[in-house]
C-alpha cells in the first residue's frame, strides 16, 4: 500500500471504498505496506475504511522504504499463511 501524508494513498483508498460498498466474498486479507516519510499506521486507515469487509487480517509486512531481505522473508511467511488457509478450506 503506498502512502502519501501517512494516509494510504487515494488510488488505494478508491479501491478499498469500492471494496467496502460492494463487499466480495473474500475470506481473508494481507497488508503490504511500504513508507518512507510516513510511519506504519496504514493497516488503522484500511481497516477503518472497510467496516462493511467481514474478513480475517491474516498477516502485516511493512517495510520503511526498500524492501531487505527480512521483508522478503516476511513476504514469503505470509504467502505460506495465506497457502495454508486457502488449502484448509479447499480453496485449491
């Protein structure tokens, strides 16, 4: 999610506007998030956004500017977390 002034960024906020007056059948949620100037208040402002989303937040990385490799691994816990429960509800 890029930012701009701490708060996500409008494109991102559309979206989740969007999102949140259409309500998808999703069952999950992750959070990537990258800030430079801002800090890593990001998952409060999309939360907040998308009250009618009745999903689980399985997993947060965020990463202040370029992404190490800690982020990378991070990336790659939550892709197995997000595997995990797709398999669990027979998803794939």
């Amino acid at each position: 999610v890029p930012t701009l002034r701490n708060e996500p960024h409008p494109v991102v906020m559309n979206a989740l506007n969007l999102a949140n007056v259409v309500v998808p059948k999703a069952k999950y949620a992750a959070v990537l998030n990258s800030y430079g100037w801002s800090n890593d208040s990001t998952l409060k402002a999309i939360t907040s956004a998308t009250p009618n989303l009745e999903v689980e937040v399985v997993g947060v990385v965020g990463c202040k500017g370029l992404p190490t490799s800690e982020s990378y691994e991070k990336v790659n816990q939550l892709v197995e977390i997000i595997l995990n429960k797709h398999r669990a509800d027979q998803l794939i």
